[in-house]
C-alpha cells in the first residue's frame, strides 16, 4: 500500500537497483512445466523460494546480485520460448507488488540483458554524460559555420570516455533506448546552452525510442525554453527505419517537432532502401547525405551519379544539403561544383568538447578533383 499509482514517462525512468539491495524476486512461468524446471534448479542450488498460487509463479527473498545470478541461471536451461515468456520482477524490500510495480516487468531474456548493461545503467542514474560539437559550415565558404551537431559521448566510473556506437548497441539489446536518447539531447541542449552557441544546433533522435511524442518529448522541449534557446535554432535530424511500419509513428512525431516550430533534417539520406520513399512522406527542411555516399565521390563514377540526382531533387524541392564526412579537397570541390549547401566533416574540423569558432577557408583548385587524402587513415 502507499505507492502512487502516478508514474514518470517511461522515458524517464532507470532501473536504479543496486548491488547489495534486498529484495523480492518475482518469476512467473508460461506453463507449469518451465515451473517444476525453476524449481528443480533452485533446489539444486539450495535456494529457498515461495510458491505462487494464482499462477506458475514463484518468489525468492534475496539481494539483487543475488536476483541477477538466479536470472542467469535459469536462462541456461531455457528455451528460445521460455526466455521470452517468462516474466521477472524484482521489487525492493520485503513486499508485494503493487499494480504500479507491473510497468517494470521484464521477459528473463531482458532481465538477463539488463543485468549484463549495469555499466549504461549506472551511467544513464548518474546523468554521466556529455556532448561533442561538430561545425557545419558552407559548402561555397567553409569559413562560414552555419551550426553544429551534436553528438553524444559517455564518461564511465572512472572517467574515460565512452564513444556512442558502444552504448547505444548496448541500449538498443537492453530496451535502454527511450533512456538514452532522452539523455542524449538533454545533455546536447544543456552543452549548447552552456557555450552560447547562437548558430543552428543539429540534434540527433531515434523516432522508435519515443513512445509518444507529446509526453518523451516534453523535457526536451522544457530543456530548450528553459535555456533560453529559440525553436527555429534546433534542427532534429531523423535516424531512418528500415521498417516501413514504422512510418506512421515518425510522422506523428515530425508533426509534434513541426508544429512546435523546430526544423527537420532526414539523416544519412542513401544510406537505405527506402530513402527517396521517405523524403516525399516526410518532406523534411534538410536532408543529410550519408558520409558513405560522400567517400571518394570525385573518383567514383556510381556515388557521383547518385549523389548528383539527390542534390538535384534536393534543390528542386527546395530543400537545404549537408554532406557528412568530408575528408578530402576533392570531394569538397566536387560538391562545390554541384551545389551543395553545407559541408561536415575532417577536413573541416573534428568533434570537440568546445565547439570550433573558426574554420578554415578552404580552396579548391579548379582542377583538383583527385588531390586530399582521407584524415581517418
């Protein structure tokens, strides 16, 4: 009794239980034959544990390392069917739990995948984040800096920084993604805040880790108003789906960014299968042309036509450019030639703590499609 049925948007929420913890872990079971399995391990193990009589259930008093093991144990000796089905829960204290406690159910094959992402989880309760700044500067004029993206980094317990691609493959295997997403533009608004970045600010999100727009999205927009930055200064560039279901939600979501007055970028445009699908469902204000495109596109006869019809569209359509990834003074000239917009990249700048107020003038020769090397190597 006493817990507030009220609850946080499931964005917001970590699951903050620790080691040393004592607790109560729920299991309950799809059938009672994955239940006498449990049993039988438990025994094996010499573990104590209470039976449930409503359903194939059972629970265990125990601190939550404990919990963990337990979970690790029996996803050994279960099948593809049972780590699905089965259904875990470990509440704190000697308890029962109440109907709010449900929302934190988890299968046994999610309970096992977030006890191996204790280092994101600890990382996402702590708010140990922080953001990198990348220019974005003309394509005619690289001197000119039009904004900045912002891209996320992560500062383990012992003060190393974690690269994105790590935790969010983490996240993406442990449900974690609402969480981080969230994180990650929270911690680019507070950045941009704290640098006075009076350029535009290029803001990355996942449109599956929102479960709806109006509520994951309110603290952000909340973070934006309350640092004093303008809607028309924030563009959300949008991580394409391979999943063509999936469009309906993405709308929805453009709509909430849309009419909230913020700008929208389709990010790492012929990167897949259903980019030119997705630009006249979505009609955004930028579209980002993936670094992959953009390699060597000066030498290399296919990604040139591509990349040349794409800027065409884009231009009909009145649509603004970036090129990702530049790395030599022949793509950039190239895309000089053809009429890009803007320009990101090496050759440009890095990503750094402290955004770059200056950036190179570039020249291109007139005849210099083949000279630069990339700067990854």
């Amino acid at each position: 009794m006493g817990r507030s049925a009220a609850r946080p948007c499931a964005c917001e929420t970590v699951n903050r239980c620790r080691a040393g913890e004592v607790g109560r872990l729920f299991l309950w079971f799809p059938v009672p034959h994955t239940l006498a399995k449990a049993t039988a391990t438990l025994k094996q193990s010499g573990l104590g544990f209470e039976l449930m009589e409503e359903r194939p259930g059972l629970g265990i008093d125990c601190k939550f390392e404990q919990a963990q093991k337990i979970a690790h144990h029996l996803a050994q000796r279960a099948t593809p069917g049972e780590l699905k089905e089965t259904q875990v829960l470990f509440i704190r204290g000697a308890v029962q739990p109440q109907l709010g406690d449900f929302s934190d159910m988890a299968s046994l094959q999610r309970f096992v995948t977030l006890s191996q992402s204790d280092w994101l989880i600890d990382m996402l309760a702590h708010d140990r984040f922080t953001s990198h700044f990348q220019p974005i500067v003309s394509v005619q004029d690289t001197s000119q800096i039009y904004g900045y993206e912002s891209l996320l980094r992560g500062v383990d317990c012992e003060g190393n920084v974690v690269m994105p691609r790590a935790m969010f493959a983490q996240a993406a295997e442990a449900g974690l993604m609402p969480q981080l997403d969230r994180a990650a533009r929270l911690s680019a608004i507070a950045q941009a805040s704290q640098h006075h970045i009076t350029q535009r600010i290029f803001l990355n999100f996942t449109p599956t880790a929102l479960y709806d727009p109006a509520s994951c999205l309110r603290s952000t927009v909340a973070a934006i108003d309350q640092a004093g930055i303008d809607h028309g200064q924030v563009v959300f560039e949008v991580v394409e789906s391979d999943n063509p279901q999936e469009l309906d939600h993405l709308k929805a979501v453009l709509r909430y960014y849309r009419e909230a007055g913020f700008a929208v970028a389709l990010d790492d445009l012929g990167s897949g299968y259903s980019s030119l699908n997705l630009l006249h469902q979505l009609r955004p204000d930028f579209i980002k042309l993936d670094m992959e495109l953009i390699r060597n596109v000066h030498q290399d006869q296919y990604k040139a036509l591509i990349t040349e019809k794409l800027l065409e569209i884009a231009q009909q359509l009145n649509i603004q450019t970036v090129a990702e990834g530049i790395e030599c003074v022949g793509e950039l000239n190239w895309l000089q030639q053809r009429g890009a917009d803007f320009a990101q990249g090496y050759l440009i700048a890095k990503p750094s703590a402290v955004p770059v107020v200056t950036t190179p003038a570039i020249i291109c020769p007139e005849s210099g499609l083949a000279q630069g090397t990339s700067l990854r190597s």
